[in-house]
C-alpha cells in the first residue's frame, strides 16, 4: 500500500521537497502533517480534503471493522505480518476470504467516509438523469445517479474512497461528485435491471458490447447450398456493428417477452418495434441512414432469403441459442416504397406454459373444457381472432390429454413449436401440401387424435367432421368473434348442420386481456363520467373498485405487465344441438346458451375487473363490440 508521503506527492497535493520537509521523524504522524498542511498557504482547501480522505480511510476502516466484529485485532495482526501492512484492498480480501459480506463491507465504509449508505433493494431510480448519463460509463466505474443538487451530482458508488476514480469521472460528468455508498454487487444488480427494462434506444445500444454474439442454428433446407452462397456473399462478420446491434436488438427482444419484433422502413429513419402483451413499443429509431440497408440484409441473411430480391415478399426462418436455449423465429419480409420492412415471429417454447391451468379457464368452465378434451372422439373447436391465444390453448389441451398409448398428428401452418413424441406436419401450399390435403392422408396414419391448426375452408372443415365423426378427437381453431359466430362461420362454408352437430363436443371462444402491473397497481382515479355513458353496461358494475396500474420500469410504463384469457364456452347440449338443427338465430341460441350456464366473454371481462386482474379501460378495448345480454 502506498504511503500516506507517496500519495501527497502523486496527487500533486504537495511537491516531493515539501514532502521530505514535512515528513520528518517528529512529524511523522498522519495528524500532524494534516494540520501543517492546513496552515500552509500554498495547499488548496480541495487538496487538503483529498489529503484528509486519503488518511482518514487509511486509518479508520480496519477499526470500524473490529468495532463491529467483522475482525479481531489478531486477524488484523496476522494481515499486517503477510501483506507488510494493511492493505489496499482490504475490502476485496475480506469479501474473497468471506469474511464479510458485500453489504456489511459497503456499511462500514459508509461509517468510516461519514457518508450515506444506501439500500437498493427498493430503490426508484431517476430514469431522467439515469437516461442521461453514459451507460459505458456506470458499467466501468460501477455507479447509478442519484440526483443532481445545485451545480453537483450525487452519484451511489462502491468505492467512494477512491480518489482517482472520483477524479476522472468529475471530468467525465463536467461537474463536481458527491459519492453515497451502496455495495458493488448491489449496484450492478441494479445497472443491469434498469438496462434490462429499459426501452430508450440510447440505454439499450450503448451498452453494445456486453450484448453476446449470437449463433445462428441452420436448418435444413432444399436450397442449402445455394443459401449458403448468398450468406457468404453478405460479407458479415460477427464482430461488424451491424451484426452486434441486430444481435441486440433479437436477445433484448427475447428476454423482454416480446412476441414479435417490427423492421420498418420509412423515408429518412428505420424503427425497430416490440410488442409485447400485444401492443408495439417503439425501441429505435435514429439508426444511421448508412445501416439501415445491411440491418435488413443480415436479417434475410440469417433466415436464409435472397438478399438480391427486393421486389416480392420472402419468408424464411431461422434458430438461435440464447440463454443456454434454442428460440425458432419466423421471418416475413415485405417491400414497401420506401424499402423492405421485415417482421420476427418469436417462438420461444420455453415462454410457453403449455399447462391448462394458467390459460386463464376456472371454475365450472375449465372443468367443461377438461371433460370434453378428455373425450375419446368428437371435435373441440376454439374461436377467436389473431392473436387470441387459439394456438397456445390448442397446444395445452394436446399437452393435457397426451399419452404413449396414443398417435397424435398435428398439421399447422406453420409448426409453431416442436412436442415431443407428437408427428406435426407444416402446410406447404407451394409443394401441394394444404389443410385439406394433408388432413386427407393424416386419417390414413393411424391416428386417435389429430390437431388441425385452423379451418380455413369447406373442404378441411368436412374432412375434420368426419375424422371426429369416425372416432377420432379432434381439435382445431377457427376465426369467428364468438360461439355463436363460428357456428354461423361453419353454415356459410355450407357444412351441413346435421354433421358438425353430431361431432362438436365443445365450441369455445376467447380473447387475450393484458393484466394489471402487481409493482404499481392502485385504485384507478381515470374513469370519466362520458367512459361511464359509452358503456351500455356500466350500472351494473358501478359498486366495482377499479384498479389500475400506474406504469414502472417493469411494464414499460403502461401499467400491464402479462395477458390472460377471458372465454366463452359452450357445451352442445341436446336443446342447443336442436336450436342448430332448425336454424334458429344466432341471437336466440346465445341467450339459450347463458341460459343453460354460458358465461358470455362480456362478462367474463367483467369478472377479472372485479377481481382487481385488469382494468376497466382493458375490459372495454377487447370485448366493448360483443355487445351485452
């Protein structure tokens, strides 16, 4: 450790001659020389400071430490006798050796500096000032901006005593610091939280280089050779800046639940979207116009398309590892006046819960959907728009019924995510491989349960009929609004009512409602008496008490964080299977329906705004145009 002499001397505070003068065998004492230092003229008050810290910290700490039996004095002792003194790093020894913990170590300097100690367990940070300090910056000096008061900036820190670093950051910042003290593992924590969460582009992207290179999976194809061709022609390596970001752009998409990430090109910028829990957030859009044409090439690149066509949309796929796992993405390229937009598709198998009991179905109509999944033959058919859910409910009924004892076939377009010990076929139309077709030869297979990804068209609805006609379970989706409107779908492809009659077992309709933040929920205050009149049904639900997120880092401050699903199930009992038969309005068969129990998905938003899940403005977006009975 550099004596108390040796740091005046380096840190200008006094020349090497006043040094040797002041340093004298009577005035040896750290005491002694700071009280010289204070009467002499030419010594800044900022100097002497420095000079007190540096001594103070020097003497201190090792006290402090055996104050609060963190060390005894025969330890202290036996340090003295290896390192020659007590040394620099005093710290970093005693947290090496576990002889303290990180936290106890950042209280005692905060004793031995007469600083604050600040916990950051619970901590808000100013997202403000934290967006506008450099994020290499914090991640190599190891600190998070507390605030700035007056002309300084109260910066949380894990050394505070060095006097160094302090030094080069009051250059780096343009002001003078004022150090708190947090520990070093706390602080990093909390760096790479906010970093995390964020979605400012400058937080995301200026922390570039801590972002791993990522590894393309190639999958088969029939074109390999040629693909492979065109990839090396691309002249990407993975250490350009174009692959780094789009690296970054793809993991931080991932590890934010993203369900797609959105390329597209305007006139004078590229914007990069997420979207997550269904709605689009905007992450960049200040890309270097020089960039914006390799960043769509490396993505046709890594899915495999031809760079050299830009006039038709491409679709492609590709794999990658990321956190020690494989996530498929599907890939559509699109040309637009202004160049190729490019959308990702995430399947990330692993986000998917697959278990029946967090798709959002409780009480009487999970034990329905149960019940009928379990039946040996008959079709469940499940309603809904894109982006429902259809597929995801669809892939937790194969899971919960799945057994050894059973063939199951899927065909989807595309096979979204891999089962195992399940055969899933992917529609191919160009090769001639079509719901239909395809469905026709899966019934030649040998199979007791078949999944069809979505009815499309008279032909593969009357095939699925007849395979759940002639003792198979089948399950499939269809894109109708409710219960009632898949029926009336079905009617329209001219299926007779006598044959999907005889073979539904259970028809189900749903919809994705975003929930609550549980970091900043509260009452909602935002219910305006013209929301109260627009909706038909308020007076009915008026005694509720609403809540509402206020919006944190954790939901990118829209007060949502996660979706669940409201449904409408209905069970085709012999009255409803009658009223189908003789063609009654869809009207009349839905209030026979909640007659017979039906909850209708009005009101099963209703019952999750009850509970506090969602709000009333998130009730109203999804399910306000199914109107009320």
């Amino acid at each position: 450790m550099e004596s108390f002499k040796e740091f005046l001397v380096k840190k200008q505070i006094i020349d090497g001659k006043k040094a040797a003068k002041l340093f004298t065998e009577k005035a040896s004492q750290a005491d002694e020389i700071l009280r010289r230092l204070d009467s002499d003229a030419e010594v800044s008050d900022q100097n002497l400071i420095k000079a007190f810290a540096a001594t103070f910290r020097k003497k201190a700490l090792c006290e402090i430490l055996v104050e609060e039996g963190f060390l005894t004095l025969d330890y202290v002792q036996q340090m003295i006798s290896e390192f020659g003194s007590i040394p620099a790093n005093l710290g970093q020894i005693l947290i090496e050796r576990k002889l303290i913990s990180e936290e106890e170590y950042a209280r005692s300097v905060a004793l031995e500096l007469g600083i604050e100690y600040m916990d950051l367990s619970h901590y808000e940070v100013n997202d403000e000032l934290f967006n506008s300090v450099d994020v290499a910056l914090m991640r190599r000096y190891c600190f998070i901006p507390h605030q700035k008061a007056g002309k300084e900036i109260l910066l949380i820190m894990h050394d505070p005593g060095n006097v160094d670093s302090i030094e080069e950051l009051e250059v780096q910042l343009g002001m003078p610091i004022k150090p708190l003290v947090a520990s070093k593992m706390a602080i990093q924590k909390l760096l790479n939280l906010m970093i995390e969460t964020s979605l400012d582009s400058k937080v995301v992207f200026a922390d570039l280089e801590n972002f791993p290179p990522l590894e393309v999976m190639v999958e088969d194809d029939d074109d390999e050779a040629d693909i492979a061709g065109l990839a090396k022609g691309a002249g990407f390596s993975s250490e350009t800046p174009v692959v780094r970001m789009v690296d970054a752009i793809i993991l931080k998409g991932v590890r934010k639940r993203s369900s797609d990430i959105h390329f597209e090109v305007y006139e004078s910028q590229l914007k990069v979207k997420y979207r997550i829990d269904g709605v689009l957030f905007e992450v960049l859009s200040d890309v270097e116009p020089r960039l914006r044409a390799p960043i769509i090439s490396r993505l046709k690149v890594m899915a495999q398309l031809d760079i050299a066509e830009k006039r038709v949309p491409q679709d492609g796929r590709f794999k990658l590892k990321i956190d020690d796992r494989f996530v498929d993405f599907r890939v559509s390229v699109l040309p637009s006046i202004f160049g190729e937009t490019v959308v990702l598709r995430i399947l990330d198998k692993s986000a998917l819960g697959l278990d029946i009991q967090k798709l959002g179905l409780e009480g009487e109509d999970l034990l329905l959907f149960k019940r009928n999944v379990k039946k040996p033959y008959g079709m469940v058919l499940v309603a809904g728009p894109t982006g429902s859910g259809k597929t995801t409910t669809l892939y937790s009924a194969l899971k919960f019924v799945h057994t050894p004892k059973d063939k199951f076939i899927t065909i989807e377009d595309p096979v979204e995510y891999q089962l195992p010990d399940i055969v899933q076929i992917a529609v191919n139309e160009k090769k001639g491989l079509t719901f239909s077709s395809g469905l026709r030869s899966i019934v030649r297979q040998d199979p007791d349960k078949i999944m069809v990804g979505e009815i499309r068209d008279p032909e593969t609805a009357k095939i699925a009929i007849n395979a759940a006609l002639t003792g198979h379970l089948v399950f499939s989706s269809i894109h109708a609004n409710n219960v009632t409107d898949a029926i009336s779908r079905l009617e329209n492809m001219e299926i007779d009512p006598y044959e999907f009659v005889s073979s539904f077992n259970l028809i189900m309709s749903q919809r994705l409602l975003r929930l609550n933040c549980k970091n900043c929920v509260s009452d909602d205050d935002t219910i305006t008496d013209e929301m109260k009149r627009l909706t038909v049904d308020f007076e009915h639900y008026a005694s509720v008490e609403f809540k509402k997120g206020k919006g944190c880092r954790f939901c990118h401050e829209t007060g949502y964080q996660g979706r669940s699903g409201i449904f409408e199930v209905l069970e085709l009992s012999p009255a409803i299977k009658q009223m189908i038969l003789t063609r009654q309005s869809p009207l009349e068969i839905k209030r026979a329906a909640i007659a017979q129990g039906m909850v209708p998905l009005r009101r099963a938003g209703w019952q999750k705004v009850e509970r506090g899940l969602t709000t009333f403005e998130e009730m109203n977006r999804v399910t306000f145009e199914e109107g009320v009975l």
